[in-house]
C-alpha cells in the first residue's frame, strides 16, 4: 500500500522510544509515576497514576498557556474543532518545548483525519516526551486506519510497555494478531 503519509519517520521515532531521554524541562515527578505505572499490580488505582501523568503533562509555568490548552480541550470535546485548532497552533509556536501542547494539536489532527499533519505533531511529541503512552497509541491507531498493520502491532506493544494497564490497546493488539486475523 503506497501511502503519502510520513509514516517512516515517525514509526522510526516510535520504535526508539525505549532508549531516548525525556525533554529536561518535563517535571521529575513524572519518572516515578512511570515506575509505578509499569508495576503490574500498583499500590493505588492506575487512574489515579494516569491522572497524576497527565495533569502533569498539561501543566505548565504560563498560567495562560495552560488555560489555553484547557480552552482547548473544551472546544475539541465539545466540538468546536475550528475553535480548537488556532489555539494549539498558538501554544506550539509560543511554547514550542511543551510535548502536551504537541499532543493535543496531534489528537485533533486526528479526529479532523489529517493524518500526515497528525504524525508529524506525534513525532514531535515524543521528541519531548518519549514516554508518551497517548501519543504512541494515536500513532497506532492512525496506522490501523491507513492500513498499516504491523506498525500498529507495533506502536502498541510498545504503548503497552510503557503503560500496560491500557486494556483497549491489548485488546486491540489481540485482535491484530496474525493467528486472529486469518480467521476473519
């Protein structure tokens, strides 16, 4: 299947996720919560871990930066995806170092089915933020839409490495599996 997508050089930025070092402005507190994520059985509700993940991948030291993005966020879940898109374009160019704002303006991309554009906003999110289990896992799913099997098996075992309490990636993944689609 030939494709005009930049998939190549995302799917190599995916697959070198286990060795790339986290930006060093990403919060310290971020590397702990990944220790405890990656335990089979933690001490407290995954939730509550992914929570504390992602509120501290949102927040940022510009009080504004940070309520843009929750500006955001409400406009794309409500919709407004027009309204949404200016705002990320403005946080990425104002705070280009912020994997979030990257992230975000990837996720609606996405919905929007600009998928070239998407994969390049994933790419630079995990430039900052390798550990970025979403990220990996909308890239896998822009893969599963564009026909591109094997890098999803592959951007979601390595999703599932880094967060393995993701149980519609796992299911997914079953579901990819040579064995189960021969069946079909």
């Amino acid at each position: 299947m030939t494709s005009s997508l930049p998939l190549d050089p995302v799917f190599q930025t995916v697959l070198e996720v286990p060795t790339r070092t986290p930006s060093p402005d990403l919060p310290r507190r971020l590397t702990a919560l990944f220790k405890e994520l990656a335990l089979a059985e933690p001490m407290r509700p995954v939730e509550d871990i992914e929570d504390q993940i992602w509120a501290l991948w949102g927040s940022h030291e510009d009080r504004l930066a940070e309520e843009t993005l929750m500006a955001a966020v409400e406009a794309m879940g409500s919709g407004s995806l027009k309204a949404a898109k200016p705002l990320l374009d403005h946080l990425v160019g104002k705070h280009p170092d912020w994997a979030e704002a990257w992230n975000k303006r990837a996720t609606l991309a996405s919905i929007e089915k600009r998928d070239a554009d998407s994969l390049l906003d994933i790419d630079r999110t995990l430039q900052l933020e390798p550990r970025h289990f979403g990220a990996i896992a909308g890239f896998g799913n822009i893969c599963l839409r564009n026909g591109h099997l094997n890098e999803a098996r592959a951007a979601f075992q390595i999703a599932l490495a880094i967060n393995p309490h993701m149980d519609d990636l796992r299911d997914m993944l079953e579901n990819l599996s040579p064995h189960h689609l021969m069946l079909h």
